[in-house]
C-alpha cells in the first residue's frame, strides 16, 4: 500500500508540474529582464528594477513567494498562454487590443509612448516631423505599434530591435535618427546622459502600465492583486518606489484613459 501512495503521489506532482500552475502560496511571473531601469540584470548579476520592487512588495501584500522566469519579449505572451507562468510583471502596458485577449489588473504606474532624439538631433513637435528619419522600436512593443500607425500617414523608415538598449545605443552612434519609446524608460535614459539624449515634445499615446493575466484563468488571484495593489497605492509604498527609481511619482492619479 505505501509504495502505492507513493505511485499516486508521484503522478500528482507530475501532473502538477506540467499543468504550469503555481501553488497557492507561491506566484511565478513572466518577466523580460533587459529594458532598464524596470526590469534588468546589474553589473552584480542581481536582477533589479521598478517592476521587481512592485512585485516583491505586491508578493508581500499576497503573503506569497514569487518566482521570476526570464522571458524575451517576442515569446512572453505566448509562454502566458502557456501557462509557464501566472502573470507578467514586464512593463506591459495597457492597450485596447490586449484587453480583448487578456485579463489585466488596475493600473499600477502611468506610461505613455514618447519620441527620444539626441541631445543635438531634430525637434520634433508633431509626429509629422518623423518624416523622413529613421526611427527605432522594440519589435512586438506598443512602442513598435504606435509608430507603425503613424508611419501609415507619415512617411518614415521605421526600425526594429530585439532589444530596447540596442536602438539607444543606434541612437548614440547616430544610425538612428530618433526612437518611440516608454516615458519611463526615456526618463531613465536621460536621466543617466543628459547630454546625449532628449524627449521631443510628441506623444504617440497614453498607456498605463498593468499586471497581465491568462483570460479566465484566474479571477480569485486576479481580485486578490488589485486589491493588493490599492493597499500599495493607499499606504504610499508604490510612490516611493516610483521616487527611488524614477525621483517622482507616477503611481498616482494615473490617466487611464487610453489614446
């Protein structure tokens, strides 16, 4: 009898395992560890960043452990899907059409796609002065759609990279005339040389940024993290996160209005 327990056992672990389901005290999160500064690797191999001191604080809030699988970005939507993990934590943000194929929290930090030039590059006031330039993005981003549907009226030769340090760097040696991006990670890269980089006064979009779900995989867990991330934003931590990383807060009175 108790060798076949043991069997039983054995199979229930397996199947456990395989299904991609965490257990109830414990939540892995799909996360693409190379877009600075809200999730990347440091020069001491730690991985760092805005989302991982969210989601250390929300694990908190949870009274769970978590679990960190890094994912590139072209395949972190499918690995959701296929249950690798319970949620992504990746700087998503949220659009209109990702809200139709996904369950998706409140908003947790407010984003918007802006257009980064050199420091001694063009001024660009209107998408329109995109016009011919070349202009960078990361593949599969909301940063690579916003700037394919301007390209649609305003003709440009539009870029991408598997990675978003990839088109600063473009940026840097001049192959790229500007680059849509993140604000946050804009603000991170200026902050950092403000001599060499510069946020033109166009914005592609507004797109906070939320906590994303398999659809009807999980509505207890998904309820759990909203609440949880109200008590962030009540108590005041989120905000000081946002000012650690960022040195002003952008997790209050976030725009959710999508554009």
């Amino acid at each position: 009898m108790k060798k076949v327990m043991s069997i039983v056992l054995l199979l229930v672990m397996v199947l456990s395992v395989g299904c991609g389901q965490s257990s109830s005290d414990k939540l892995t999160i799909g996360i693409d560890d190379s877009y600075p500064p809200m999730e990347y690797v440091d020069d001491n191999g730690d991985l760092v960043g805005f989302d991982i001191d969210f989601a250390n604080a929300l694990a908190e809030e949870l009274d769970v452990e978590i679990e960190f699988i890094s994912t590139a970005w072209d395949g972190i939507f499918v690995g959701l899907q296929a249950q690798k993990y319970d949620v992504i934590i990746s700087s998503v943000s949220i659009t209109e059409e990702r809200l139709e194929s996904y369950d998706v929290s409140i908003p947790y930090l407010a984003n918007g796609q802006v257009i980064v030039v050199a420091a001694d590059g063009p001024d660009i006031a209107t998408i329109e002065d995109l016009g011919g330039l070349n202009v960078g993005v990361q593949i599969d981003t909301t940063s690579h759609n916003s700037a394919s549907a301007v390209q649609e009226t305003v003709d440009f030769n539009l870029a991408p990279y598997d990675q978003i340090v990839q088109t600063f760097l473009e940026l840097k040696t001049g192959r790229l005339d500007a680059i849509v991006v993140d604000s946050m990670v804009a603000l991170e890269y200026i902050k950092n040389e403000p001599d060499t980089y510069k946020i033109s006064s166009a914005q592609l979009s507004n797109e906070p940024i939320a906590v994303y779900f398999k659809q009807d995989s999980n509505a207890e867990l998904l309820a759990d993290v909203n609440a949880a991330i109200k008590k962030l934003q009540d108590s005041g931590k989120l905000k000081e996160i946002s000012i650690e990383w960022f040195g002003t807060d952008f997790t209050s009175d976030i725009n959710t209005e999508l554009w």
